[in-house]
C-alpha cells in the first residue's frame, strides 16, 4: 500500500488561487524548477503526493537501496556554495542519505513554504480561450496557471502485476517502490520476493540476513557487476571538492552526464589475453563504467558476446551450486537492460535458507491464503516482496487526466507510444513542459544533470517568453515527429534495442514498444536543445509575443556550453559505435 504522512488525515482548506506556474511533484526536479522559478520573480506552487520532498528517494526505502552513481556526482551541480558544504559518507549514497541531502536543499533554499504536501494532482486542462491550465487535486484544490510543468519522475509509478488470489494472502505484500516509511523487519519469517531486477538485487542480500528463509521468483536473470562501496575519507573528500568545477564539465562531456575514464578501442580488435585483463580491472573498479571497458561492447554482438561470456564466468565462480549458477546467468546482450551494481547479491545464494526458483517458463499460477504456487508447488511465506519495477517513463503521466487543445487527451495522443519534441514539450498541449520526458536522455544519464539542464532550458524559455509577452508556446507536429523518428533511429544503432526491457514498456502488458529515452548521448542532446533555443525557439510556435520566435538572451543554459578544452563525444562517435551509455 502506498504510504503517506499523517498530514494526509488533517482537513485543510481547498487552493483556488492564480500563479505564474505550477509544478506537480517535489523531487529533484520540482525542487529545482520552484528554485528557478522564484529566483525570477515567477508566483509558483508545487503539489506533491508524497508527505515530504525527494521523490523516488521518498518512496524507494527498501533495504539497500542507494544509487547506482558515484554520490559526488549524483548531486546538483548549480551551486557552489551547496557543494562545498554538503560531504558525502561513501562512494554510493544510500537511500537515507540522498533523502537527507533532499531535505537538505529544501531547507537551505527556503523552499517548503510554497510545496503542497500529501496532495496529488488529477487532472490538467488547458483552457485554450484564456490559455491557461487548470490543475485539481485529490484534495479539492482547483488552481490556474500560464505554466504547468510535469515533474513527475521517470520512475515513480509502481507496476504491480495482479496476480489471482493477492487479497487471499494473509500477510503483508510490500512493494519496494512504496516500502513502510517505519521500515520491515523480517526476523524469522518466511519471504518470498517476486524479481531480480535492481531493487531486488539491492534488497536480496539484506533481507536474506533476517529472514528464517527466502525464496526469490525469477523470471529473467539480470547482469550485475560489484559496487565495491566504500566510505568517503576525509582527505578524499578535500581533494575532491577542489577540482568539482572540472569533474562537473567534464562529466557534462560524457554521454552518461557523469564521468569515468573509458577505453574507446574495439573489444574485437583486443587479444583475448589483453580483454580478459581490462575486463579483470573493469570488474576491480566495478560500478556502472564496466560497461567502458571497450569502446563498441553495445554497438557490436560479436564484442557483447566477449563480455558476456567472462560475466557469466564470474557469476559461475561465485555461486556454488551449478543448477542455481546457470539460472542467474543472463542469456540476453550485456547491458542491454540497465546495467545493476550490487554488494554480495550472487554470494547470497550460497546461504541454505535462500532458495531460487525459475518462473520464466512456468509462471506465478496464483496466490493463497499461505502463499505462492508455481508449477503446482505451494511456497508458503509469511509476508511477500514484490519488486516489479516501475511502468517506467510514462506511469505517472497516466495517473493524470491531462487535456490539451480541442478536448484531446494526453492518454489519447500516447496511445501508440509516447511523442515528445525533444522530451521537453508535446503538440496540442500549449504550456505544458515535461522534465526529463520521452525523447531525452533521461535515464540514459546521470538524472540530477539531465533534470537541472531541463529545467535551465525552461527557465530561460519562460522568461524570454515574459520579456517579448508571449502567451503561449506549442511544438510544431512536423518537428515533433521528426525529432521521435530521430530518437527511434538512433536507438536502432545500440544492442539495446534488441531486448524487451523497460526502455521499452516490455515490463507492462499492452505497453506499445516504443524505445522512449533518447541514446544519442547527454553532449549531443544539450547542444540540439541549445541550437533550438538560439535559433529562435525553432520547432516551436510562441504565439503573442512581439518578436515571435526571436533568440532570448540566454541565462542559465550558457552554464551547459561545453568548454573547449574538454574532449566531447561527437555526433560522428555516435556513428561509429564507439559510445558506451550505461
């Protein structure tokens, strides 16, 4: 069940106020546009379903969770001040830790005081005679807005399959996207977990040390490669904030948004003896820049295939029982999924009381009042994890009944799959702004650069829209289908368009298979964003402005210019397969 503060339960009086802009959601990225915003001068107001700021970081509290990139660059980037007075403890935040540093932003930049807690949005509807959005909420509020800006989360709306027979289970089934904020504990219990991809990875090895036993459904066996997480000292810390401004451009450099050295040469055109070195030191510094041990690892099967083969090397020489060990050994292209870091995941299935089962051919059956029945066989258990991901992308666009010009509905237009320009706008729904949307790197990238770069683009938008008076601005249909041809296009040139994975709503049944985050890399999408601006807004209308589509005096986004000094990953590196993007 989803948790929400007490908050919830105490009345208060409906909003029916006017603002510049409202912004729905106060993660990372909402916390960051209110910042924006009021810094110039713009009336705002943020709703939030959660009880507090955060985002994913609020509600993912399950055991183990932390982020998959390093924490000193896994944070925001616009302030100086903010990085020099925040220290991380180790290499990969946990979960407690990024929330902390959310609630930490939130208070430093005053922010609290115009974010509407325990409320959550329903609807938005453009109003095309006043051109203006309304937004109501679960909690009565009806407010209007020249601006509504989707900060909704790639990762926010829980997929919870529906099993037959879930209510008939006696005990508790917890959702890891949605995990008791007083936490679990699992002494002596008989879990079950339904999953193996990244919050099951996380969450196995944890739960294992508490539970009496512990069995773990799998249905598609996931790579993942060690974290080796460590604590923070000191004189690393030190030595670190004092070349962040170099580590920040040189990050904004790389196609991920985050920087790690990678080795651009062709796996293919190694000796076997100098691959299985670099792949041995690869799997040394482990985390998410394995996947930089060769440059063509997701543009060629034949070098996958190489890579492949000394991960499955690696899972068989740490998991002792063959039967298991094959069963954890993916079958599908290296990194073609996600790529997951773990601490001791395949060591856990050396413990006596961890039990896996393969669910790939003989899928959940049903549940009961004890438990789950596979094949014929009952598992019983006294509380069950369902670690089911997310409806990744567009899940929390869908919880919103958002309606644009001539009554159309956003549902309506995404039918076949989601259709952005540039992930940041779509056509027919004038004023609306997406951060990190279909179409942009998104979760391709480090999210706090991707999220801040987004919403710099915007603040300049909004405000060269106020300084010529323009009321609206739209998407052009043509630009906006060139630009997902475009993202489709390019998505074809990786190996990760050959696998049915969340990239791709193949985690949801009925999901159109559409490869929704653009793969063309962070460098490459910042510098069409910045060539759309200056040139005037190109692929967009802005309509009642004096000087129409005329170049704004540019603010923020001068800050995402690449320094010339700085090796950037071009168009053409894209096009010769030599880019990883974890």
């Amino acid at each position: 069940m989803a948790q929400e503060s007490a908050a919830r339960t105490i009345a208060r009086p409906a909003e029916t106020g006017t603002f510049d802009a409202i912004v729905v959601g106060a993660g990372f990225a909402g916390m960051y546009m209110l910042h924006r915003l009021r810094g110039l001068g713009f009336t705002a107001r943020v709703f939030e379903a959660g009880g507090g700021v955060g985002g994913t970081w609020y509600w993912n509290r399950y055991p183990g969770a932390r982020c998959d990139v390093e924490s000193l660059q896994y944070s925001f980037s616009f302030s100086e001040e903010l990085d020099q007075e925040w220290s991380w403890s180790e290499k990969y935040s946990p979960q407690p830790e990024i929330l902390a540093y959310a609630n930490h932003v939130a208070d430093r930049f005053d922010l609290r005081s115009q974010i509407v807690f325990d409320t959550r949005v329903t609807a938005a509807t453009f109003d095309e005679d006043a051109g203006t959005w309304l937004i109501e909420t679960d909690r009565g509020d009806r407010v209007t807005a020249k601006f509504c800006i989707m900060a909704v989360g790639c990762l926010s709306a829980p997929n919870r399959p529906a099993f037959a027979g879930m209510s008939d289970f006696r005990g508790p089934i917890y959702h890891t996207g949605e995990w008791p904020h007083e936490g679990v504990d699992f002494t002596g219990l008989r879990v079950g977990v339904i999953g193996t991809g990244s919050s099951a990875i996380q969450s196995i090895p944890i739960i294992a040390q508490q539970a009496e036993q512990l069995t773990v459904f799998q249905r598609t066996a996931t790579w993942s490669v060690p974290a080796w997480n460590e604590q923070l000292s000191a004189e690393y810390l030190k030595e670190a904030k004092a070349h962040y401004p170099e580590l920040r451009a040189k990050a904004r450099a790389r196609p991920t948004g985050f920087y790690f050295p990678f080795n651009a040469q062709p796996a293919l055109q190694a000796s076997a003896e100098e691959r299985e070195r670099l792949y041995e030191e690869a799997w040394e510094r482990g985390g998410l820049p394995f996947l930089g041990a060769f440059g063509d690892l997701l543009f060629e099967k034949a070098a996958n295939d190489t890579v492949a083969d000394f991960a499955r090397a690696k899972i068989r020489g740490i998991v002792k029982d063959p039967a298991t060990a094959d069963l954890l050994c993916p079958q599908n292209v290296f990194g073609c999924k996600r790529l997951c870091v773990d601490t001791n995941y395949f060591q856990t299935y050396n413990l006596p009381h961890v039990k896996l089962v393969d669910v790939s051919k003989a899928p959940i059956e049903r549940f009961t009042a004890e438990g789950i029945v596979v094949d014929g066989t009952e598992y019983q258990f006294d509380a069950i994890v369902s670690a089911t991901g997310f409806a990744a992308m567009t899940g929390s666009f869908d919880k919103i009944a958002i309606t644009g010009r001539g009554g159309q509905t956003l549902a309506e237009k995404w039918r076949a799959g989601p259709r952005a320009y540039l992930g940041l706008a779509s056509e027919g729904f004038p004023n609306l702004f997406m951060i990190t949307g279909p179409g942009s790197p998104s979760v391709l990238a480090s999210m706090i650069q991707a999220i801040e770069q987004h919403v710099d683009w915007l603040a300049d938008c909004i405000s060269h829209m106020r300084d010529i008076g323009a009321g609206t601005i739209e998407a052009v249909r043509d630009d906006e289908d060139a630009w997902v041809a475009h993202v489709n296009d390019v998505s074809t040139v990786s190996l990760r368009s050959t696998c049915s994975s969340w990239y791709v709503g193949a985690n949801i049944p009925g999901r159109p298979r559409v490869f929704m985050p653009y793969i063309g890399g962070f460098p490459i999408y910042v510098q069409k964003c910045n060539e759309v601006m200056n040139s005037g807004y190109d692929g967009f209308v802005l309509a009642g402005g004096r000087t129409g589509n005329a170049p704004p005096q540019v603010r923020f986004t001068e800050r995402w210019q690449v320094p010339l000094d700085i090796e950037v990953i071009s168009p053409a590196a894209v096009a010769a397969r030599r880019v990883p993007v974890v």
